[in-house]
C-alpha cells in the first residue's frame, strides 16, 4: 500500500512510467475502499442479519415451550440420537422414556435424551417442546442472535476487504506483466548491440 504514498511524489518525476502512476491510483483507491466501504458493508450486512435473526427469535420464542420431564425409565436402546433430539447432543447422554405435558395440556410419553448422565426414574429435567408437543431445540436467545449478527458483520467487511486487496494485486500483477513485456522488447532492440563501438553506448 505504500504506492498509494506515491501518487504525488509520482506526478512530475521523469522516470515515472505510465505504470507507476496507475498503480499508485490503484492502491490508493484499494485503501480508501478497504478503509471506508469495508466498513461500510459490514454493517449492512451485520444489521440485515441481525433483523432476520431478530425474527427468527421472536418466532421460534412463540412456537417453542419449556415443560418439565418425569423420568419413567431408562431406555434400552443406544441408538444415535436423530432429529431435534439430536441438536446439541454430546457424547455419553442417556436416552430415558418419560413423561411431559405439551403447551395445549395434553400429556406425551416418549424416549428422549437425558441432560445428565445419570437420570434414575422419578426425576426430571427440563426440556422444549412444539406446539404439538413434539421435543425441539432451545429456542435462541436475543444476546446470542445480535452476537451472531456481530460476527457475520465483521466477517463480511474482511472479505470485502479482501476482495479488494486481492483485486488490488491482480491489477498489479498485470501491471508488472506489461512492464516486463516492455522491458523484454526494448532489449531485444538495444541487446544485441550493447557495448560495442558505435551501438551510442
């Protein structure tokens, strides 16, 4: 980015190639991108998600209900977990059968997965159901959408900001090209000559 620095001293040097200039341009507008628009972007991108991810609380808050389980037995079966009963499972939960009531009052009985290792009959846990009463995830919470929203903010103004230096480099990476290519036919020109008596050296 030090280019950038060289747009003015640049401006009435007469070693100054074409190529010099153009890509000091390029850097300067590459940092002016990086260090208004990036930002700029990831808010945008930060605060749209934070809304739709504001909505997704709100809704899976009204859908979904904490009840109390009852522990009826421990279940046989060590099969994996699938579906909702799944999210955020770990390794050496117990599977129960149990009893909850559903948000409409209607009693259930199912094998569920135990929160604890350890669930002997007659105890409980809390667990979330749908509005059928089917067992679901925890709904997610304000604090951890916006934190979410956050992330995905400063995630999109690093790759904007990348997409930039990246492009920035491209556009120098031919600029070099040209310049070899410049170089290579001024010496094949002037090469063979170099030296020798009357060649104007």
């Amino acid at each position: 980015m030090r280019s950038a620095v060289g747009v003015w001293r640049w401006r009435q040097n007469p070693l100054r190639r074409r190529t010099d200039l153009v890509e000091a341009w390029v850097a300067l507008a590459a940092l002016v991108l990086m260090v208004l628009a990036s930002p700029v972007l990831g808010s945008l991108c930060g605060a749209g998600t934070d809304r739709a991810l504001q909505r997704t609380v709100t809704r899976e808050q009204r859908e979904r209900h904490a009840t109390t389980a009852v522990v009826l037995r421990q279940a046989h079966e060590r099969s994996a977990l699938s579906g909702a009963e799944g999210v955020g499972g770990r390794e050496g939960r117990i599977r129960v059968v149990a009893n909850w009531t559903a948000y409409d009052g209607t009693l259930h009985t199912g094998t569920v997965a135990a929160p604890r290792r350890s669930a002997p009959a007659g105890s409980t846990f809390r667990m979330w159901t749908d509005d059928r009463g089917m067992r679901t995830s925890r709904p997610l919470d304000s604090a951890t959408a916006h934190a979410h929203a956050v992330f995905a903010g400063i995630g999109a103004a690093l790759a904007a900001a990348g997409l930039v230096e990246g492009i920035r480099r491209l556009v120098v990476w031919r600029l070099m090209r040209r310049r070899y290519a410049r170089l290579d036919r001024a010496w094949a020109g002037y090469g063979p000559d170099w030296g020798r008596a009357g060649a104007g050296s």
